[in-house]
C-alpha cells in the first residue's frame, strides 16, 4: 500500500510589539517643536488641530492642508508627511512619524517640558487584544434597594493611565491598529450624598494603519492648573490694609496636554531550537566595566 504525505506548513500568528510613552507636555512646548503649524490659521491653539507636521521648528504650509516639509528646532531635522483634513479647534488631532520620537521626548524631558508618565512595552499576536493599567483599582460600594431589600455591591473602577488595543497584521505587512481606548483618569474628590468617587477621565478612540517601526501620535487631551502665587515685603507686607500696597498677587494658568506616542513593531518567531538572544549574554563595553567598577566583587564560599 502506498501512503500519500501531506506536508502543510502552519505559520503561527504573527506577533506585534506595542512600545507606548505616555507624556504630560506644556502646550508651548508642542508648538515650539512644530506641532501646531495650522493652528494659527484655524483659529485654535495646541496640537489639537494638527495632523501630518514634522516635529521640527514648523513651516506655514497653506490654508487647508500641511503638505510635506522640514523643519529644525529641539528635535533637529524631522520630515513631516502630508495631512489628512484638519479637525475642528480642539478635536482629537494624530501624526505620523518615521523617526524622531526618541528625540523629540528627550528634548521635552530635558528642558523640563514633559514628564513621562507611563512606558510600557506590549507583545500580542496578531487579532488579539491587550491592555495596560499604570494605576489602581478602586473599590466603592454601590446599594441597590429591590422589594424592600438592600443589596451592597462592591464595584471597581480603574484610575491611572490604561490602554486598549488589538494590532492584526495585513499581508502586506500593515499593522491596522485599533485603539479603545486610550485614557488618562485621576480621582478629583468623591460626592458628599453617597461618597462616589468624582474621576476625570480624558480618553480617545482611533483606528490606524502603520508600517512596521511607525509611530503613531495622540493627543487632544487638555489639563489645566491654576496657580496663585503672592510676593510681599517682608514685616510690611503683613500691615492690615496698608499691606496691600507692598504685596501682590499673580493667576497664571498653565496648559498641558496628555500625549500618547505609540510605535508598533513586528516580532518575528525564532526558528525551533534556536537559542534566543538576552540582554545580559553581551559583553559589556569598557566604557561600561570602568562605570561598574564601584560594585563589590561577590565572596565565594570556602
């Protein structure tokens, strides 16, 4: 008897690298680094307006559309590709980006523009969700009267910043994105009738397609922070009444937006019985044993 082999080649699922930042930057820093090249033109300010800019000093690029272009400033030179339609002032705005993310959050971090909030990096295959919680879970209890009984539930609720997301990879190598959501919650303070927490949420939904190592931007999320500050002189400030003439008092109102940079990146499989790769198999630089010559050499036993 003859025996017919089927042999069949089953590729598992490709798997998709998420590695997210999650950013709080002063708006004027958004400008200065070319994230609002239309705004002026449309009425708005922020990079609530803006898709398709470079992250560099911007060029004005018209009245409708922000076309490719070049631009230097923190980040250096950064090409910018061309715009979708602009949104309305303060809608959700998103750009793309080849390059220059790493750059660009340094140069916001170092001159004390940004603060980083979250970092994380998540592996999924392809047409499955993950997600990420950088926070808490709080519980509050919720009572429920039916027939006269009085039922409490334990209900809880995520604050922090947490990510939705599910990549499936085309054949072509597009990574279509789905992202919901995106958001940014704190806990603001809690009701005097039944002690509910108040959350203030900011969050946003958005379907994309990437290429492999392409970045995707988010933001639109406006936080505001009131400040009072009061300069007085000494002894002389303090006088009733008269003392309002040597003292004095300044509002300012400081804008900052929640921007999430997300770069999505293709993990191929290792072969079977391949030996994969550590951190910590590399040999280290001399510029790194001279750095690390302060740690105490481990005592081996007798």
């Amino acid at each position: 008897k003859s025996k017919l082999i089927n042999h069949i080649n089953v590729d598992d699922p490709q798997q998709v690298l998420l590695q997210v930042k999650v950013a709080q930057v002063d708006k004027t820093a958004l400008k200065k680094l070319g994230f609002s090249a239309m705004v002026k033109q449309l009425g708005g300010e922020g990079f609530s307006n803006l898709v398709g800019a470079p992250s560099g000093e911007a060029k004005r690029f018209g009245t409708g559309h922000a076309g490719d272009g070049e631009g230097e400033g923190i980040a250096g030179n950064v090409v910018g590709l061309g715009s979708f339609s602009p949104l309305d002032p303060y809608q959700l705005g998103f750009s793309y980006f080849r390059q220059g993310i790493g750059a660009v959050l340094q140069a916001l971090n170092t001159k004390g523009y940004a603060k980083i909030l979250a970092e994380p990096n998540l592996l999924v295959k392809s047409g499955q969700k993950g997600n990420f919680l950088a926070g808490s879970r709080i519980p509050f209890s919720v009572v429920t009267n039916v027939g006269g009984v009085a039922t409490t539930t334990i209900v809880f609720v995520d604050v922090g910043v947490k990510l939705n997301f599910t990549p499936e990879v085309s054949d072509n190598g597009l990574i279509k994105l789905k992202i919901d959501p995106a958001e940014v919650s704190t806990i603001t303070g809690t009701l005097e009738v039944n002690g509910y927490p108040i959350i203030d949420s900011r969050s946003v939904n958005t379907n994309v397609e990437l290429k492999d190592g392409e970045s995707l931007v988010l933001a639109g999320m406006l936080q505001e922070d009131h400040i009072r500050s009061m300069s007085k002189i000494p002894l002389l400030g303090d006088i009733p009444i008269l003392g309002a003439l040597f003292r004095s008092t300044e509002n300012d109102l400081k804008e900052k937006e929640l921007v999430f940079f997300i770069t999505p990146k293709l993990v191929k499989p290792s072969a079977p019985g391949a030996k994969t790769e550590l951190p910590t198999d590399k040999a280290l630089t001399p510029e790194q044993e001279r750095e690390l010559q302060w740690i105490p050499t481990v005592p081996t036993g007798e």
